[in-house]
C-alpha cells in the first residue's frame, strides 16, 4: 500500500514565495510527484519552475509568462534521486527562477 506526501512550504519571509511539493511512494520508493515554486506577483500566484514525472518521466517545466513552458529531462539515476534533486534546487535557486520570471514579465516576453 503507498502513500501520499503533500505539502506546501513558505521560501521567504514577506510568504509571496512557495513550495508546493507532492509525491506518491511505494515500499519506499516515489513512483510519481510534482515539485513547483510559486510566486505571488502582482496579487496572484503563478507557477514560475515546476519537476513532475508527467509524460513518462522526470523533468523540469520552466514557466514563461507569456509562452509555453520550457521542457528539460532531469539527468539522474531513479525517481527518489529526481524528487530530492527538485526540493532542493527550489530551496536553493528560487530567488533566481523568481528574478528570471520576473524580468520576462516586464519585458512582457
């Protein structure tokens, strides 16, 4: 029997940034998840970087304003190394994603 894994976690101190993590594990392995960050910009959420196993397999979803996301594979071993890959990269490189969206948005790209 697997388990689910939900929740949502507050990256900065004004919380206008998040982590929305989800995942589904079996015998101790992720067999599906979603790992995406989103600001609050403007009075709304948007999704700004985003790890799913959509599609077949692990990859990242690079949001763009105005345009379609931007699809790149996740080069790693198995689906826990993914998931722990993605939780990370957003704790770490939100401010980064969020300063990219952001300068997209104003350039209206």
């Amino acid at each position: 029997m697997g388990r689910e894994i939900d929740f949502l976690e507050t990256l900065s101190p004004r919380e206008s940034d998040r982590l929305r993590v989800w995942a589904w594990i079996e015998k101790g392995i992720v067999t599906s998840f979603v790992v995406q960050y989103e600001a609050m910009i403007e009075g709304r959420w948007h999704p700004v970087v985003r790890y799913d196993t959509a599609h077949g397999f692990a990859h990242r979803d690079l949001m763009h304003p105005k345009g379609a996301p931007e699809k790149q594979p996740i080069a790693v071993a198995d689906l826990n190394s993914a998931f722990t890959f993605a939780i990370r990269d957003v704790r770490v490189l939100w401010k980064q994603y969020r300063a990219g969206y952001e300068q997209e948005l104003s350039r209206g790209a």
